[in-house]
C-alpha cells in the first residue's frame, strides 16, 4: 500500500484547500507546502525499503478495477530502480517549487496549489503504475493541471501557450490510444499489464500453428511510431519540440520548475518502460540501422532516424540557446539539447549510454529546476528576462551569483557535479555504439558551454549599466533554504553516482534483454548491406551499414 498512499497524499493534502474562504490567504501556501513536504518525507520510505539487489519491480499492488467490453483494466502499481529515482525526484521537487512560488503566484492562490498538488498527484501516478490503461490515465490527468497553470498565471501569450501545448500533447495522446487499444486486441491479452503485454507482443512475433503471424512488422513500426511520437512531444524531440520554449517563458516560475523537472521525464520515461520493450524490432531498425536517405545523383546515408533527432535537438538546441535575447528562453532551448543527450544514450543501446541517459534525466531534473528558479527570483526582482538589461550584478548581488553560477557548471557538465557524471556516461554509450554520435554529442557539450558562460558573462560581469540594478536586493533566507537542496545534490550526485546507480542496475540489465530484437530471419540482399525498403513492406528504410 506504500505507493497507494503515496499517490494519495497530495490529493489529500488538496481536498482542506476546496473549503478555504479566503483564496489568498497566507496559510493555503503554508499547507500545501507541508502536503508536498509530508509526501516527500513519505516517499523516503521507498529508498529505505528497496532492494538494490531484489526484484526488478518492488511495493506491487494488483487490484481489479474495471471490467466493460472486454476490457480488463487492474490498478497495477510497482516500481523498479528507475522508477523510484523518478518518483523520489517528483516528490523532492514539487515542495521546492511551491516554496519557491511562495512570493510569486499573489491571485487565486487557493487555485494554484490546489492544480499542484492534484499534478504531483498524476506525476507519481505515471511512474508507479504498471498497468498501460492505468499509465494512460495518469499521464493523461497531468495535462490538466499544468494547463491551468499556465493558462491561469502565465505571462501574456498564456493563451497561445496553453493552446499549443495542449494540441501537441492530445494530438501525440491520441495516437498512443489508439494504439494501447490496437495492441491490446491484437495480441489477445487478457489485461493491460505492461510486463504482460510485452510478453505477448514478444509471442506474437511467432508464427501459430497455421503459420501467420499474429504481429507484423508493419503493424509493429505503426504501433511504434504512435507510441513513440507522444512520447517525442514529451521529452520533447527534434521536430516536435517547438512548444516548449513557449510553454516555458509563459508558465510561472512554479510551473516551468514542475515542467522541466519532471513532466518532460515521462516522455523519456515512455521509451525506456514502454516502446523499446514492446518494439525491440522496431527499436532496432530505428536506432541502430543508417538510412539510405536517396541514391541519385549521389548515394547519402544517414544515422539512423532516433540517433539522427537526438543530435539535431542537440546541436539545433544549443545554436538556438545561444541566439536567445530572454534568459528563460535560453535555459528553455538548452532543455531540448539536454533531454536530447539523455535519449541519445538511451538510443545507443549501450550499457553506459543506458546509465548515462536514465542518470542525466534526474541531472536535468536537479540543475533546470534550478535554473529556472534563479531566473525567477531574479525577476521578481527586476521585472524582465532580457539578458541585454543585466551587466556586471555579482557586485551587487554576490550570494545569488554564486548559486547561479554552481549551477551553470553543473548544466554544462564540470567534473565533480552530476551533470559531469550523466553526460560523460551518454557520450561514452555513444562512442561505443557509433565514435559519430559521441563526436556530434560531444559537440553539444561544447556549444552548451559556450551559450552558459557567454550568457553569465554578460549577466554577472562588466559594469554596471543600469543605476535600478546597483540596488537589488541578494537572496533571501527562504530562497537560500529553497536552492541549498538543490545544490548539495548536485554534488552529492556528482561524487557519489554509484549510490543511484546500485539501485537502478536490475532495471537497466532487463531493459537490456527486452530490447535486443529476436532473430530475424535472412532478408534477400543486394550488394554487401541493403534491407527491406519501405515500411509497408515490413521494415523501415533502407540500411546502408553501420
């Protein structure tokens, strides 16, 4: 019943805000802070009782629930070591965010915390369910509370924000439906349960006694490219990530910690739990096979389709960083080239890039979420997010410079802090899969570098232009308690990565073995490497060699 309750707590903690009177009053945001808070002393419990060495998945909960049509629908609950770093990041961050907010968010404030708590509330959902409905319904349910928050106290494109990020996001949803609902009947399972979905899915790559195959391999890359474009539009991927920089500048502080930290991860999280175990074939095709794009006048071959989106988000991601006038913006476009390392270890199918990618998704998570803070506290302060209007605060401002600062070299991956650990382990899953991807990948790294520092030169250093910025106001206790966890993860993370990676090994051992594709059988060639050429034929594209 842990995860029961633990998915119950911040809707708990919601259900007193409904009765409040007084919308703005001070102890709304005291209570929800101590909901978030209780929930992450909680969750706590799960570290301690876990396994490192136990099970894949632990703290199983299996219940039925529904029963209509045929179909069979459990609350199926568990989670393994990645799935309790997740967890334990939602329920470390979500009480930062509201402490964070805590001068912020003045209108409707019984509103806000009431829509954060119900998302912790889906967040945690996501990633401890087991059951692929019950996965859908939480990630779904989240969608509900960020577009408030965004469309409620955004700034003032809230509404095309908003609006943008729910067609992209239904669009994406829609398609993953209709899919559950394509798997489901196809491979006649009896439940959603998703280790027994893939075993069927894996069974139904068999020829039957009348010798047909229950899942074809067209059938097998449309199932996988509608999974796998919503779960793009979450993380999000190159081309499908251009609501994100908007979704960010609008949302309020709060939101764009929550969002970055956390809801982009359940895109990420998508792959690793449920594409690339259901798919393996699929998976195969389209992370590790070069494609033959054209061949006249001249042959050009190209990365494989997955690999090929990571290194453009990366790379697209940081040139665009760099040309960014709004620093929120910048940190927002950074995001893209960063969750585009994590895929692209993912996506190697290495051991290590495996490690790295699942490991820089909680780096991103620690070090955005407080970027994105700093970036707040800066504009309560000033009112504007133009790099242009800042020059030389670190002498007015020393305490707050020194945290970004912190926290600009863990977003560029110094030695000694997580990112150093995450990134180093994506770029070598890279280098063993293909020594271009790591080249490419490494090249991020560096631009990533170059738009950080360019962007705190020109924020912290040089003289100080505007008489208005000699008298900010530094950090003040409750923000230094809010970034003070923030930054001793990033180093603890940083030094000590065995303590993570202990306790998601299990996990990243049987992603392994569910994603390596079975045996196909001999495909006709023609010269030295050519494969099936179209995906109504029962593959992808053309493989030129690898």
């Amino acid at each position: 019943m842990l995860l029961t309750v633990l998915i119950v707590m911040p809707l708990l903690g919601a259900l007193p805000l409904f009765i409040a009177r007084d919308r703005n009053a001070r102890e709304i945001k005291v209570w929800a802070f101590l909901a978030s808070f209780a929930t992450f002393i909680f969750s706590l419990k799960l570290w301690e009782d876990f396994e490192a060495t136990g099970n894949t998945f632990q703290f199983v909960e299996t219940h039925k629930w529904i029963e209509i049509a045929g179909l069979n629908i459990n609350y199926n609950l568990g989670i393994d070591g990645v799935s309790l770093m997740l967890v334990l990041l939602t329920t470390f961050i979500t009480p930062i965010a509201i402490l964070g907010a805590w001068n912020y968010i003045h209108d409707r404030q019984k509103e806000f915390y009431i829509a954060l708590l119900l998302l912790e509330t889906a967040m945690i959902g996501v990633f401890a369910a087991t059951d692929l409905f019950l996965f859908y319904v939480f990630f779904e349910a989240s969608l509900i509370p960020m577009y408030l928050i965004i469309g409620i106290w955004g700034g003032d494109e809230k509404i095309y924000a908003t609006t943008k990020f729910i067609i992209y996001t239904a669009f994406g949803s829609l398609l993953m439906f209709i899919a559950i609902l394509f798997v489901y009947y196809k491979t006649g399972a009896t439940d959603f349960s998703i280790a027994g979905l893939t075993e069927k899915l894996s069974a139904a790559r068999i020829t039957d006694h009348g010798g047909n195959i229950v899942l074809t391999r067209r059938a097998e890359f449309w199932c996988f490219w509608a999974f796998a474009l919503a779960f793009a539009i979450k993380v999000p991927l190159f081309p499908v990530h251009t609501w994100l920089p908007d979704a960010h500048v609008q949302a309020p502080t709060p939101g764009s910690v929550i969002l970055a930290s956390i809801l982009l991860k359940m895109g990420g999280y998508g792959f690793y739990r449920i594409v690339m175990p259901f798919f393996p074939i699929a998976t195969d095709q389209y992370s590790t096979h070069w494609v033959t794009a054209f061949h006249w006048p001249f042959t050009l071959v190209v990365p494989p389709v997955l690999i090929s989106l990571c290194l453009i988000g990366i790379i697209y991601g940081s040139m665009m960083a760099f040309a960014q006038k709004d620093i929120k913006k910048l940190i927002a476009y950074s995001s893209v080239a960063h969750m585009g390392m994590c895929m692209l270890g993912i996506f190697s199918m290495q051991k290590a890039g495996i490690y790295g990618g699942v490991y820089q998704m909680l780096n991103h998570g620690v070090s955005t979420g407080a970027l994105f803070l700093l970036v707040g506290m800066l504009y309560e302060r000033t009112h504007t997010r133009e790099i242009a209007y800042f020059s030389g605060i670190s002498k007015i401002v020393p305490i707050y410079s020194v945290f970004f600062m912190i926290v600009t070299l863990s977003s560029i991956g110094l030695p000694l802090t997580n990112g150093f650990v995450g990134e180093f382990s994506c770029l070598l899953g890279a280098f063993n899969s293909n020594p271009w991807y790591g080249f490419w990948g490494a090249t991020g790294v560096v631009l990533g570098a170059v738009y950080m520092l360019y962007m705190v030169k020109r924020v912290f250093f040089g003289r100080v232009v505007r008489e208005s910025n000699k008298h900010l106001p530094d950090l003040s206790g409750r923000e230094v308690a809010v970034l003070m966890p923030l930054i001793v993860m990033i180093f603890f993370m940083g030094v000590q990565p065995e303590t993570f990676f202990s306790r998601i090994k299990p996990s990243v051992d049987a992603f392994v073995l569910q994603t390596t594709p079975p045996p196909a059988p001999p495909l006709q060639r023609e010269g030295s490497r050519t494969a099936l050429s179209a995906i109504g034929h029962g593959s992808a594209f053309e493989e030129s060699g690898n």
